[in-house]
C-alpha cells in the first residue's frame, strides 16, 4: 500500500497501522486497541446456515487480549455443523488478524474477527466451508500459476409498510432515484459501513423488483463489489449482509436476500464476476476478444452447471426464481451481454477507448495502460447460497474446464448470440440442458458429478453426502407446478425462506 491507499482508506486500522491488512500482526492489533480505547472483542464465523455466529470478550488486561488473539477459543461444534457429532465436537476459533475492524453498532469500542475454524489436533477443519474455499484457490494458483479472483452482486429487498408518497412504479424499480425510491439511504449507509470493515464496493443502487402486497412495500437493491481474490470476496459478501440486517433492525424494516419473494417479481440473485490474474495482467481478453483461457473455464463451469445449484441454490424457493423466460437463467449456455444465460459475457471496456475524451473535450489522459477490467459472470446462484462453497465450486469446475481437451469445442457449441427465446432460437434450445427445477433435482445432480468437486480432496465427501441429503429432504420435485395458482402456499413457502444464509 502505499502513502495515497493508507490515507483514503476507510479502514480505521489500516489509517492507524499505516499497512495493509495482510501484514498486520498480534502486536499491531495490540498496541491498536490500547491507544483507542478498545473494550471487547468479538469473534465472528459463518456456521452451516451461513449466518455469522459471535463470540464476545470483554478484554481484562493486555494478557488477556494476548491469550484471545494467541490462543483462539473453543466452541461447539456440533451445534454449528450437522455433520459434526456431540460426543466429540469441540472447534477451535481462531482470529484472521487482516479481518480486524471496528464495529460500527456496538455501545462500547468494539473491535471485531473474522475466524477459522481447527480440529482437536489444531488442524483446519477440512468440512468448513472457509477451508474448503481456501484448498480451491490455493489448487488454483499451484495448477495454473495464477490468481483467481472473483467479485459479488448481491440483491436484496427492503420490506417496509407501505407509504403511498411519491410511489415507485410496479417492477420499473432499476436505478430510480430517491424521492421516488425510499431507501437509499440505507443502502449508501451499508456501503459505507462495508468499506470501514475493509470491504472493497463498487457500486451500489436500486433494482427492478418495486412492488406493494397490500399494506406492504417491497424495493428491491443491489450492492457490488470490486474484484478481489476468493477468500475476501466472499468475506465482503458475509459481513455486508450482516451490515444490512443490522441497520434494517435500527430502521425498523425487514432485509430479505430470499431468491423470490412472490411469484411474477423480480427474484434475488447473488452472481459472481470472475477473472483469473498473472503478474497484474487481466488474461480474460487476447487480441482483443474472449481469450481461450477465459473460454476454457466457462466451459467447465457449464459442466458442471447443474450440481453447481447444490451450493448456490440451497432452498426451495430458489426453483421459483429459475423459471423460464425470466432474466434468471434455466438453459445451460453462455453469451455475450445475454442475462437469460447461466454465464454472461459482459461489456469490459474492449476496443472502448476514447469515451472520456468525446465526453470531456479537455481531458488528454488517455490512460492506454490500464489493466483490462473484462470479467465473465455466473448468474444462477442466489442469496440462500453459502458463498464460500459457491465459489469454491466456481473455481474447481473453471479449473477442470482449462484441463478438458474438448473445452474449446464445449463453449463454442454452448453458445448463443442474442435473446435464446425467439423463435428463431426454438430448435437450438432444444438441444441444451436445463438447470434442476428443484432441489431434489439439484442434490440427484451433484451425486452424478460428486467427482468434480472431490478432486485434489477439495471437498470432503462427508460434506457432499450431507448437501446430498439436505436437499433430498425438502422432498420438492415438481412444487413449482404443484403451487401454481395456489398464492397462499406460495406465501406460506416465502415466508418461511425469508431469512436465508
């Protein structure tokens, strides 16, 4: 980092510290919390709902904080994670130091961690999702040499009584500003939040979905975030839900990253951007098109598309959002720009110079060296996914795609130019695969291609029999059909999934 980073960062301990958050160490964070005054601290960690978990400490003397911050603590683990039986389920928590940040709702100063979890034997615990995630991205770098990273959209709505000043327009929602969009300012209140805790945003604003149901308003919102390699992408993702739920709570609203809401809305999705980096350089793009790499990988994502669901589509609601003719993809392909696809190619500023200066007549910085922002994104995952095993599951069927011999052959036959919908497009559709239309589908999907994700001991088989069963045991092969027409059951299952991950 240098002098420029430090000082606009928001970070609190990266401004204090003056470096960056991987090189902090226990000294840093102890020298930081006796000059500001920090009175507890909390562990934090996402259990098998995908929900961060607390641990709370009132620090007692520098010893004491050394212990914590040193020593970790013991938890239950058998109440975290179903695979792990009561009669010997103690876990170690241990604090990941570049985590550190202040946080922002608490009466007394604060200080918070992001944890791992370790076996009786002080080993990562190999079930845990953030262990699985960090096995794939290291594969990833010891395979092919580079860095994978990966960026975050997450979709959400705001659920409020209704308030018929200034009404939004039904599903006419993307990108309305305030009066005529209300909560705005919870969402700039998050980003702001997020960037404290060292989240890297890209942007954020309103979405499609705007709707009331009776005395209820739903708004619909999206936050996005920057490109970053795999652990802490997912680590931003984590900790802006739990920002947004807690200032929901202070504002009195209800914050749902539910996939559907109702039927014939605007469904959640939680889509993942990728990119693969070496020395710096952006290798998605070669003369100036998709380069065979970035090809290769989409390819093995398509794949393996359908047992992807098992860990991006969790619940059964997820199956009321990927239904045909919506922007939420059900075919297995891929295009350019094309958001009816399960992988898009969007708009990366190739061949796109000049723009700037056709806007602003007097700026002569053309900036030609600047590094290639293309990425291709996987649209079909929502918010009931558990992101670290998501992208874990991205990066092993995108590693497996660059190793298949036919991978360029795969994407080419698996592409299609336009909306896939037309007519014209009647009989190529017909030749693709459809993503599971529930979760029994998904988990009878993963068990035919357990294998991709079991190489290279990436996932446990324990951990893929126990998705297996989890989505087996919703029991909802056709429910789609079964609650067409029935609004009462559909609410009744929203409802009950509203509050997911």
């Amino acid at each position: 980092m240098n002098d420029s980073e430090i000082l606009m960062n928001p970070n609190e301990l990266v401004r204090f510290l003056k470096k960056d958050p991987a090189e902090f160490t226990r000294e840093d964070i102890i020298q930081f919390c006796e000059e500001n005054g920090i009175e507890m601290v909390n562990f934090r960690y996402a259990a098998e709902d995908g929900k961060l978990k607390t641990l709370n400490f009132v620090i007692a003397s520098k010893e004491h904080l050394d212990t914590i911050l040193s020593d970790g603590e013991r938890v239950d683990g058998s109440n975290l994670f179903s695979f792990i039986e009561a009669g010997s389920s103690d876990l170690y928590v241990i604090p990941r130091y570049r985590t550190a940040f202040m946080n922002p709702f608490a009466a007394v100063p604060t200080l918070e961690f992001l944890c791992s979890f370790y076996d009786s034997d002080g080993k990562p615990l190999e079930s845990s999702p953030e262990y699985v995630l960090r096995k794939a991205d290291a594969e990833f770098t010891r395979q092919t040499g580079c860095t994978f990273k990966t960026l975050g959209e997450l979709e959400y709505y705001v659920i409020s009584p209704r308030d018929d000043l200034y009404p939004g327009r039904d599903q006419k929602g993307y990108h309305s500003a305030e009066p005529f969009v209300r909560f705005a300012d919870l969402r700039d209140e998050a980003m702001l939040l997020v960037a404290r805790a060292g989240g890297r945003i890209k942007y954020g604003h309103s979405e499609v979905g705007c709707f009331y149901n009776g005395d209820t308003y739903y708004e619909q919102h999206e936050i996005e975030f920057l490109p970053m390699p795999a652990e802490q992408a997912v680590e931003q993702l984590i900790l802006t839900k739990w920002v947004l739920r807690m200032l929901g709570y202070r504002y009195g609203v209800e914050i749902s990253f539910a996939p559907k809401i109702t039927v014939g809305k605007a469904g959640s999705g939680m889509h993942f951007h990728m990119l693969v980096e070496k020395d710096g350089d952006n290798l998605m793009v070669e003369d100036g098109r998709l380069s065979p790499l970035a090809r290769k990988m989409i390819a093995g994502i398509l794949d393996a598309s359908d047992a992807l669901t098992a860990f991006g589509n969790t619940i059964p609601t997820s199956y009321l959002r990927l239904v045909p003719h919506q922007e939420a993809p059900t075919t297995v392909c891929w295009g350019d720009r094309n958001r009816s696809v399960v992988v898009r190619v969007p708009l990366g500023w190739v061949g796109a110079d000049g723009m700037t200066r056709d806007a602003n007549p007097c700026e002569n910085d053309r900036r030609q060296d600047r590094t290639s922002k293309q990425t291709f994104e996987y649209r079909v995952a929502d918010g009931s996914a558990d992101p670290y095993l998501i992208v874990a599951g991205l990066i092993v069927a995108a590693l497996r795609g660059i190793e298949m011999p036919d991978a360029l052959d795969m994407a080419e036959k698996l592409y299609v130019s336009g909306n896939i919908f037309r007519p014209e497009f009647k009989e190529h559709l017909a030749e693709f695969r459809q993503l599971p239309a529930s979760c029994v589908e998904s988990a009878e999907a993963l068990e035919a291609k357990r294998s991709i994700f079991e190489a290279n001991g990436i996932f446990p088989a324990g951990m893929i029999e126990s998705r297996i069963a989890a989505l087996t045991a919703f029991g909802d092969r056709g429910l789609s059909e079964r609650l067409y027409g029935d609004n009462d059951g559909i609410r009744e299952l929203v409802r009950q999934y509203i509050h997911v991950a």
